[in-house]
C-alpha cells in the first residue's frame, strides 16, 4: 500500500528532473539553427564581397566559375540541411517539453497560484506555427542567389 502512494510522487520527481534538461534542449536547438543561419549567411557574405577582388578570369577558366558555383551551391545546401536537422529536434525536444509541463500542471488554473495558471495556454501550441525556420533558410537562398549571380557575371 505504501508504494501505491509512492508512486505519483516518484513519477513528479522524475519529472522535475527532466524538465530543465528538455528547456535546455530546446534553448540549444533553437541557438544551433540561429548560429547555422548566421554562420552560412556571414559566410556567403564574405564570399561576395571576396568576388570583385579575384583577378579576371581567361574565357578557357570559366569552368571555375561554374565549380565555385556548384561548391557553394552545395555549402548552402548542407547548411539548410542541418537546420532542418536542427528542427526537427527542435520540435521533438518541445513535444517532450510541453508533455512534462502538463504533466506538473504548469497549464493548470489554480494548481500552483490561486486562479492563475503558471504558463499561458498558448504556450503548448505557439511553437507549432513558428516560421523562423523558412527565414533562416529564405536568407541563405537570397545570399546564395546574390553570390551566384555575382560569380556568374564576373
């Protein structure tokens, strides 16, 4: 009978020891999207500004133009790849996350503060109508587009 009423309590102690790992994860992936972002848009930016520096090219070089192209083509397709990655992470990690919080009642009227929820109700869906993802890569394909174009017409 004992272990009956330990239970619950166990459940709510495994429970408050997952929490901060899970809003840690979810704080991490959001930062590894913003940082992949960041760091392909600075890249890309440096290479178009690198592009009128380069000594012109001899009409039998042009292929270099085309290989450049293809290998930053390729750069920015594998860092929109992993902050797909990143997201789908993301995502999963904020399933799990919410879960717990309902779980320990955070969404709860009156559970922890009279008449007054913890978390906002919102909160266990907002996350779902996020679009910094298509910024992220909207940026990336823009930088990618200039740099192509400037490598192109060079």
């Amino acid at each position: 009978m004992g272990s009956e009423h330990a239970r619950p309590t166990e459940s709510v102690a495994i429970l408050q020891l997952l929490y901060p790992w899970y809003k840690e994860e979810v704080y991490r992936r959001r930062q590894q999207m913003i940082w992949l972002a960041a760091s392909a848009a600075w890249t890309l930016l440096l290479l178009l500004f690198l592009v009128p520096a380069l000594p012109p090219l001899q009409p039998t070089h042009r292929i270099w133009s085309v290989l450049s192209t293809g290998g930053m083509l390729l750069f920015s397709g594998i860092m929109m790849y992993f902050i797909r990655q990143q997201r789908a992470r993301y995502e999963m990690a904020k399933g799990v996350l919410i879960k717990i919080e309902q779980q320990l009642g955070l969404y709860e009227k009156s559970r922890h503060v009279d008449n007054v929820s913890l978390y906002p109700e919102d909160w266990q869906t907002d996350w779902r109508r996020d679009r910094s993802e298509w910024v992220y890569h909207g940026i990336i394909l823009l930088m990618t587009s200039l740099l192509a174009l400037a490598l192109l017409l060079r």
